[in-house]
C-alpha cells in the first residue's frame, strides 16, 4: 500500500544460521516514513544480519518482515528500485572507471537517475570520474560506492557503517548528505558501532545486544533517563591543585565546590553530559567493541 511507502514493521523476527543457536530472536519493532533509525551494537551483535534481513539477502526467518508494505520474503524486482544499500565494503568493479562503475549499476534499476556527473560532485570526485577505481584510497571507494546508492532516488536506505574509515574532513561531509537526504523524506536505516554519529544523525536508536534489543527510544531520551551529567572542576588548595568531581544533581550538597567559589579558589570548571555510549554500557553491560 502507498502509505506504507517508507516504513518498517518487523514481529517476532527469528533467524539462526545454524539449528541450535539462534542469531536474533523475538525481535519487533517499527521504523516511521522519513526518520533516521539506528542499529547501534557491538559486533557480532546481529545488526549487519539484521540489515541484509531487511534488504533481502537473507530469507531464511520466521515471523513479519515488511519493507515499504513488502514482506520481503516475497519481494519482486520493483523491491529494489525502492531501496539504496551501502555496504560497509564496497562492491566495486576495479577495472572500470568510477562513471563506468555508475553506469553500469545504473543500468539495473531501469528508471530516470541521477547523473553521475552529479552524483560525483555531491561527494567530491568529479574530477575522478574517469580513474579506474582500482586507483581509489579507501576513503574515495567509500565514497563512490555511497552516492550509487542514490543513483536510482530511492524511498529508503540502509547504510551500514557509513562513515567507517573516512577522516573527518569527508564523514561530517557524507553526514551532510545523509541529512539531506532526510530531509527530502527518505527513510534511513543507519547501522553502526559509531555511537557519536547516531546521536548526531538518529531520531531514534535501538541497541541491540545478542540478537535482541535491549533499548529504544530517541537519543535524548536515552542520555536523559541515565546516568546523571556531572561537573569536573579544579579548585587551589594550598600551593597545589586539586580536582573533584560531582553529579549535577548533587551541586548544592558539594561544600567543596562552594567553599572554592567562596575563596576565589576555583580554576577549571566543565560539565559533561551523558554519552550514548554511556547508557549502552549502563544498559547492556557490554562494552562496543
């Protein structure tokens, strides 16, 4: 159905590469048309499984999967002229130029594209456009291989680790164009271990932990409901320096602080707010990496 253009419903997902011990497990969940949604785990934790679930590469599961109103099991071709992929290796022809490698992947979607003239531009190469793309840095495939996901305007994309190795110079500008992309009411699947960047990008994230999700909601609410932000300072005391530090919610009961306020002792004072990385530890007991 047309108001199910963009949206993600998952029940009771289960999936297991082998007989015995499941990969993901009782998971459900839904993603709303044109919000930036991320898996947000460590590794092994099943989100890449979960992403070529959602994009068909994988088949073999039980329970509800539905991609733009397709149970994706069933899907048809027309299922993948509605979605954009970046895999976090790209597959690329290293033979080919970089607009032969937009040609001929353009050639499979069989709708009006994006030029790739335009698509190089977006993301700094055109002047590479006839360089074999054996000739890439890392950085340049990544690239690449994320603007021919565009090629085809699609409703949906699935980006998995989108920033991985580029410097930082290239991933505020690749998140630039994830933005921009939402903007235009795509929906955006964003898998990553890159707790920074799902708070900056995410309207909502789910960690998951052993194949289920253990956590879901906004990134403000998830840093807000947790560990409480605290205040480092360093206060004079005597010919020496010391610091402290203290919960935002306990200021007031912190003589300490006061009394080096009250002595002009205070030197250095800063808060620090609650990381997403902070909650997954709280929550999870598990570390990222």
């Amino acid at each position: 159905m047309e108001t199910d253009k963009g949206t993600i419903t998952i029940e009771d997902l289960f999936f297991s590469y082998s007989k015995k011990d499941p990969l993901i497990e009782h998971m459900g969940f839904q993603v709303k048309r044109g919000e930036i949604f991320g898996f947000l785990g460590p590794s092994g934790a099943g989100k890449s499984t979960l992403q070529k679930i959602l994009t068909g590469v994988l088949t073999g599961y039980r329970g509800a999967v539905r991609v733009n109103g397709c149970e994706v099991r069933h899907r048809t071709a027309d299922f993948y002229r509605g979605i954009g992929v970046v895999f976090e290796f790209p597959g690329l022809y290293g033979k080919f130029t970089a607009m032969e490698n937009l040609a001929f992947f353009g050639s499979l979607h069989g709708k009006d594209l994006i030029p790739g003239e335009t698509l190089l531009e977006m993301v700094g190469l055109q002047r590479d456009g006839s360089r074999r793309v054996s000739e890439f840095s890392k950085g340049m495939k990544t690239r690449l291989n994320f603007v021919r996901a565009l090629m085809h305007r699609p409703g949906m994309l699935f980006l998995d680790e989108p920033t991985s190795g580029l410097d930082p110079s290239t991933a505020r500008q690749m998140k630039g164009i994830i933005q921009q992309q939402r903007e235009k009411g795509t929906t955006i699947i964003l898998t990553t271990h890159n707790m920074h960047d799902a708070g900056e990008l995410c309207d909502r994230v789910a960690f998951i932990v052993d194949g289920t999700i253990q956590a879901l909601d906004t990134p403000d609410n998830l840093t807000r409901g947790k560990t409480p932000s605290t205040v480092t300072y360093t206060y004079r005391q005597g010919e020496k320096e010391q610091q402290n530090t203290t919960p935002m919610t306990q200021l007031s009961e912190d003589t300490t602080l006061r009394r080096a306020i009250e002595d002009n002792g205070l030197t250095r004072i800063h808060s620090r707010e609650p990381t997403l990385e902070d909650v997954f530890v709280e929550v999870t007991g598990r570390a990222l990496r």
